[in-house]
C-alpha cells in the first residue's frame, strides 16, 4: 500500500502546527482558524511527531493494519486543526491506543524491556489523550506528552545499547531514569507541580546516562553522517537536561516565560535534534526515499540551537521581542531542514559508488 498520504498528513500538521506557532508568538499572521493557535501543541507533538512515530512503527509491524494508528493520527489532528476539537481528539486518542496493539504485536515477537519502553510512551499517549477527553486542559497534558516522546526516543535508544552504548550497565541507569520519569508524569495528576519536579529529575537523569554512556562520545570525533548524527544526539542530550532542570526547579510553570522555556527545551530542543540526527536513516525505510548526508544539514541543526537559546533568554529575561524573534527562527529551522533536505538529495549522487560505499558506512556506524 502507499504511504504517501500518511507522511502528508504529518506535513500538514506540522505546516498548521507552526502557523499556529506564529500566531501565539504575536507575529501578527492571518489565522483561517483559531484553532491553529489553540492546538498547537497536539498539532506538533501527535499530529506531525505522532504520525511518523506510528508510521515507522507500523513499517516495522509490517502488516497494513499497523497503518491505521498514523491514520488516524494524521486526520485527527488535521480535524482539531479546522476546528472539530473534539472529534480530533477522539481519532488521536483512538490512535494512541491502535498504536498500542502494534506494540503488543512487536512486544511477542521480541519481549525485552526496551520495546517495553517504547510501548510504555504510548501509553503516556494514550492516557494523556484520555485525559484530554474528560476536560483536562493541554497544559495538564504537557508531562504525558513529553512522556511519549521522550520513552519512546530513549526507548529506541535502549534498543541499540548492544552496538550504541559504551558499557552494558548503562541500560540498567537508564531504565531506572525512565521510571523516575514515569513516576512524575503520574504524580502530575493529583500533585502538578511535584510531579514536574519529579519529572524533571528523571529527564536530568536519562540526559547524563545517555550522554555518557551513547557511543555518540566517540563517532563525534568521526566524519560525515556518524558525526552529524552525534552531533544532534549530544546536543539534544543537553537540551533535555536543560528542560529537566527547569522542571526541577521551578515545577510546574507559574509564568508565561518558564512556561515556554520549559516547554521548548524539551519539544524544540531534544526531540527536534533526535528527528534531525534520525532522518538520513529513518526517512528512507519508512518513505522510501532517499535522504543522503551533506555538510548542509548542520545548517538548520545551528539554527535550531541558536533560535532556541535566543527564545529562552527571552523568555527567562522576561523580554517578549526576543522570545519572539528566537520563535520565529526556530520555526525557520524546520523547513529550512527540509530544503537542505531536498538539496542533499540532489547534490550527493545516487549511484556514484565511492558515494555509495561512503553512506554504507555512514549508516552502519551510525547510533541511530
């Protein structure tokens, strides 16, 4: 079956995430739909993350009804982003939970605590989609969402300790930062802001295990796709603690400012690095498409990093000009991602053989 309209819908939803994005940063864009701003963040964070997420997923399930989760993710989202609110989040809700049978399924075929993890972050998914069902605002969603993301990125990481990890031990760490990580969504509930805090010490926690102990440290001293891909591992590694720290520090966001900080640490900061550092390898098993490696990429991963870092000091310095200009080059960043992208395709050629041999290597020695 074709995958296309799948990945469409998660440019869509992230074409109407960003716009929304604009809007909230008080740019001034037309907006066909106050919903845009509204739904900004399920738009990013299930819409567009969610949907390649599942999508990969069910490519490795491999059977069709694997392909109904990132479906369903896609036109929920794009439904919350015309303004059915709650029929969209019914079909996201719906397809957390159809991405838990793709779990259950990979889970027989290889039980291990790592796809455990995984599956442990679409739960966080589904939950928090529950959650959203009986009233809970999208704030009170935050520590579910970045439960998701978070499990499943470090999730996937776990799985690679056997060739990616300096040390067997690691995994043990690792695991129990999850479940420090676990324990504070939980608590977020009943308790806010203690279960940010607590949290927050499990991002911090997972951030030095996974820094430490990533065989990232060692292909950064490499070249080519290897060391673009430690390279936003690493950095992402700092973004998490950074966002961890917050949490710890402050809980749960009293003000507009920590709020966002707090936020994009984790969304921009970490998971925007792991999908840049992932899409040379992931992309072309899951849309058939080739994304060769080029020195360009490292130019919207610097842009990322420094749109960002202008956002917080915004945001914590209280100065709304400077938020707003670190938000729009960080929204810059992501279809600049896609043109260097699209540059890459064309520039590195497709059957040159040292080219070849050189992305052979690339992708075997890369920790992705």
């Amino acid at each position: 079956m074709s995958r296309l309209p799948l990945p469409a819908g998660a440019l869509l939803s992230v074409i109407a995430g960003l716009w929304g994005g604009l809007s909230l940063l008080g740019v001034g864009v037309p907006v066909p739909s106050a919903a845009l701003a509204t739904q900004h963040g399920p738009l990013m964070a299930l819409g567009f993350l969610g949907t390649l997420i599942s999508l990969e997923r069910a490519v490795a399930l491999g059977r069709p009804w694997g392909y109904a989760a990132p479906a369903l993710a896609a036109v929920g989202a794009l439904a919350g982003a015309a303004g059915f609110t709650r029929p969209g989040q019914l079909l996201l809700t719906a397809a957390a939970g159809w991405f838990l049978a793709v779990y259950l399924v990979l889970l027989a075929r290889r039980p291990c605590p790592e796809v455990v993890v995984q599956m442990s972050g679409a739960i966080a998914w589904y939950v928090g989609g529950l959650l959203w069902l009986r009233g809970l605002p999208i704030a009170d969603l935050v520590p579910w969402l970045t439960a998701f993301l978070v499990l499943t990125i470090a999730g996937e990481r776990l799985e690679l300790a056997h060739v990616g990890f300096v040390g067997r031990r690691a995994g043990d760490g690792v695991l129990a930062a999850m479940g420090v990580l676990g324990a504070g969504v939980l608590a977020s509930v009943p308790r806010p802001d203690l279960g940010w805090r607590v949290a927050g010490v499990g991002m911090i926690a997972l951030a030095g295990l996974l820094a430490v102990h990533d065989i990232a440290r060692r292909t950064v001293r490499t070249a080519g796709l290897p060391r673009y891909a430690a390279v936003c591992l690493l950095s992402g590694y700092a973004w998490l603690a950074l966002a961890g720290a917050l949490w710890g520090i402050f809980g749960r966001p009293a003000a507009d400012g920590l709020y966002d900080a707090a936020l994009h640490a984790v969304f921009l900061g970490f998971v925007m690095s792991m999908v840049f550092g992932h899409a040379p390898v992931i992309l072309p098993a899951v849309l058939r498409v080739r994304l060769p490696y080029h020195r360009v990429l490292y130019g919207p991963l610097a842009l990322l990093h420094a749109a960002l870092l202008v956002r917080i000091a915004g945001d914590l310095g209280g100065v709304a000009a400077v938020r707003t200009v670190g938000g729009v080059l960080g929204e810059v960043a992501l279809p600049a991602f896609a043109c260097c992208a699209v540059f890459a395709r064309h520039a590195v050629p497709a059957h040159r053989p040292a080219a070849a041999s050189r992305l052979s290597r690339s992708r075997r020695m890369d920790p992705s």
